[in-house]
C-alpha cells in the first residue's frame, strides 16, 4: 500500500485529498485515505522559515510574516473599494460567535465588534482576535470510488469538484502576493466542473487564516460581486441562517491553522454538514457545500461536496 | 599591518537583497535597485530571471537600474515581529515610479494613524546599515522615506 507524504504550503491537507481523489478517479485505486496533521508548536512546515536567518528583511524591507502579508492584501481591498477595518473585524465577529458551537475549535468564546477592534493589534488592520491561533491538529478522509462505496452507504457525499490551481502571473507577485486570482480562477473551474453556480451553494469553508482574508475570498469565491464584500458581512449574510453561511466551524480564526491538517478539516466539516451530523452548528437541509484553501507560494484547492 | 587593520581593510558592504547594489564608492555613490525587463513583453522584474512569467519567453532580458523614488500602494503596519525586531514599523508595498513594485519599511508617517490618506503617499529610497554578518562586513538595506513631492 503506497504512502505518499505531500507539503503544498497551507494547501497541504486539501492537496493530500486531490491526490487520493486522483487515485480514486482515475480508477488506480478504489479505496484512498487523505490523512492531515500538524504540530505548529514545532513550527510545522514553517520550520524552515527564513525570518531569523542573518540576511532576513524581515522589518527592515517590509514584512514577509504572515499577519503583514494578509494585513496588505486587505489593505488593497480597503484602496480599491473604501473596505474599512471595522468589516473586516465583522469577520473575527462571526467566526467567533459560530465557534461556541464547535467542540473541535481551539477557542470557543465571542468576540463582540469593540473586542476585536481594541485587541492587541497584530499586523494593522488585524488585531488579534483577527489572526488565526497557532494549534496542533489533525483529520482525515477516506475516499472511494461510487461501486465500492454501495458497500457501507446508500447516502455518499460525492466530490462534484477538486480543483488545484498556481499563481498566473500578475505584476507585483510575489513582491505582494496575490491571494486573489488563483482563487477566482480555481473558483470558475470549481463551478463549471461541478455544474452549479455560487447561488447553488448551502454553506462554505473558506481560507479565514485572517480576517482580512475572508472578506476578499467573497468576492474571489463570486459568493456577492466586485466590491460588495463589507457589504456581505455588514448584512450578516454570511453567518449560520444567512443567505450563505461562511465558516460554519468557527474558520481557522477559531480552530486554529496547523497547516497540514486544515485542508482535510475543513472538508470533514463540510461531510459532516451534510449528512447532519454538525450537532449545534449544523446548517440545516445543507446538500452542496464548498471548500476553499489556499498556500501561499501560491496554491488554491477548492472541493465541491455533494450529498 | 596589524592583523585587525588587515581585516578591517578586506571588510566591504554587502547589500541585503539580490536586487540591491552597492558601486564600489557606496556611500558616496548611492545604492540602487536594479532588475530586468523581458524584451519580448516588456514584463519588469526585480533581479535576475531565467523566463518570464508573462509571456514565457527565456529571454535575452535587458538589464535595468531602477529609480529611486514610488509611491505607497499597500501597507500593513506590523506590531507582532520576530525576536530582536523593533516594533512596530510600517511595512508597505511600494510602486515605484519605473514600473516595478518592492516591499518597503516606510518612514515620515504617523504609525498611530493608519489609514487610506497613506495612499499614494510618495516616497523616496535611502539605505541604512542594518547588521553585520558572519564575517563582519556591513548588511546594507533599502528603506523609504515620506516626501510628498518635496
């Protein structure tokens, strides 16, 4: 039995799902398991970061550390479309809130809106309760082809897409990485190979590694249009009950982000959801969920799941 | 010649980046960023490059000393560093005037007010030694200061 160790950035664990979906769907194999795990205590797969090597620039030519690099993105959205840090906070806000009921999150409590924007200011605009927390973890999936699956389910969850996309080139990448592009063109891909529309969607699970992030993946997963984003999350339609429920789990802002295991979270998340097994935070009647990662360097997965 | 002054004499500066360099009368000269253009697009990149991410092409790219002056396009302002860093500093995304953007420590702003005024703001390239390596040459680094046309 092959055994395959993958390290795609934060892409890591949802790259180890495409890979045993591969196997599955191209008919090599009929049973895969994609297992992640992670001890960011031990610094995980940044253990070779370069920030306290002697020719470092971190701090002296700008900032290659994570809350920076998310902070700029934001900042970018916050140019582009007058986005404020208040929306973003809005974020942390609800991911927070959603968390109280998931009993796999690292933290459980609120944040209420003055929380958040008066936390201890990390990277401007995310303050703390805006960055995700460093945790151990790990899950796993197994996947199957349709014929042997008739062996243990009448009801599989079904991969309607799996989708791996890089960066294409865009002018001030990787100076400033773009997290944008390779998500809107994995997100295209995503709904055209799963036939549906962003419309079709009961719940999402996206890449919230700070709250920065999750606003622009709004747009960049064509869940509202260009710049409607701090709209979205001032209307709250993206919090459980919503029109499209984001994070249902509480997002990396709550579970915690140990690389490898993420990507296989937070489609275990979305499994769970739709078979009803979520327990208090299950999203009602949810049949098509989406979810979303990204590594920067740059990878996008996204994985469609179909009850 | 004493041991210590023979050391002394061999020790040069070193820039901090690849794209950086120092003529050999740093300071008198001033340092510069420098980079290619593909010849094929006209894609502008920082340093060296074997193929260009734009249009594929694997050259010949044109060598190119790039100007000392931008503007800010993005920026974080980071509070939360590595150990031995001073904190907090801005840490921004600078276009700079001849087409290429560099990330950029940025001075002259009020660090407790940041904000979408920052936008645009223009800026200008100063270098400053910022550590001594291994073998005690200088290591030095390219930093932006606020001019606002002045």
């Amino acid at each position: 039995m092959p055994v395959i160790n993958v390290a795609n950035a934060c892409a890591t664990g949802s790259t180890a799902f495409r890979e045993a979906w591969m196997s599955v769907a191209s008919g090599a194999y009929d049973v895969a398991m994609a297992i992640g795990s992670e001890q960011m205590g031990k610094m995980g797969l940044l253990g070779a970061d370069g920030a306290s090597r002697e020719y470092s620039t971190e701090g002296v030519m700008g900032t290659g550390l994570m809350p920076g690099v998310f902070g700029q993105a934001g900042v970018e959205h916050m140019r582009k479309y007058g986005t404020t840090q208040e929306q973003f906070a809005k974020v942390a806000v609800k991911n927070h809130k959603h968390s109280v009921n998931n009993p796999y999150a690292q933290y459980r409590i609120e944040t209420p809106l003055e929380d958040v924007l008066n936390a201890r200011p990390i990277a401007w605009p995310n303050t703390l309760y805006m960055c995700c927390p460093t945790g151990d973890g790990a899950a796993a999936a197994v996947l199957m082809s349709a014929e042997k699956a008739k062996q243990f389910t009448q009801n599989p969850v079904w991969v309607a897409a799996s989708v791996l996309t890089s960066d294409p080139y865009t002018p001030r990448n990787p100076t400033m990485f773009d997290i944008n592009t390779l998500t809107r063109n994995a997100s295209t891909e995503a709904y055209q190979k799963a036939g549906i529309g962003p419309e079709d969607l009961d719940m999402v699970e996206l890449h919230d590694c700070f709250a920065t992030a999750e606003l622009l993946h709004y747009e960049n997963l064509q869940l509202c249009g260009e710049g409607e984003a701090g709209h979205m999350i001032d209307e709250g339609a993206t919090y459980v009950g919503g029109k499209i429920p984001v994070n249902a789990s509480g997002g990396l802002l709550s579970k915690g982000h140990p690389l490898g295991a993420t990507g296989v979270a937070n489609i275990v998340e979305i499994v769970w959801h739709l078979r009803g097994e979520a327990g208090a935070r299950q999203v009602e009647g949810a049949k098509t969920g989406l979810a979303h990662v990204i590594g920067l360097g740059s990878a996008c997965t996204i994985h469609v799941l179909k009850k | 010649m004493t041991q210590e002054a023979a050391t002394a004499a061999e020790k040069k500066p070193n820039p901090i980046v690849p794209f950086m360099k120092l003529p050999e009368k740093y300071p008198d000269e001033p340092a510069y960023l420098w980079g290619v253009v593909c010849n094929n697009c006209g894609a502008k990149y920082l340093g060296h490059r074997t193929a260009c991410g734009n249009c594929g092409s694997t050259g010949p790219f044109e060598e190119t000393r790039f100007g000392d002056e931008g503007e800010i396009y993005s920026f974080a302002v980071v509070h939360q560093t590595v150990p031995g860093l001073e904190a907090p500093y801005v840490a921004a995304i600078v276009d700079l005037d001849d087409g290429v953007s560099v990330r950029a420590n940025v001075y002259g702003l009020d660090i407790s007010k940041p904000g979408p005024e920052w936008f645009g703001k223009r800026v200008k390239m100063f270098t400053e030694k910022v550590r001594v390596d291994r073998e005690g040459n200088d290591i030095i680094a390219a930093k932006f200061k606020v001019t606002d046309g002045k």
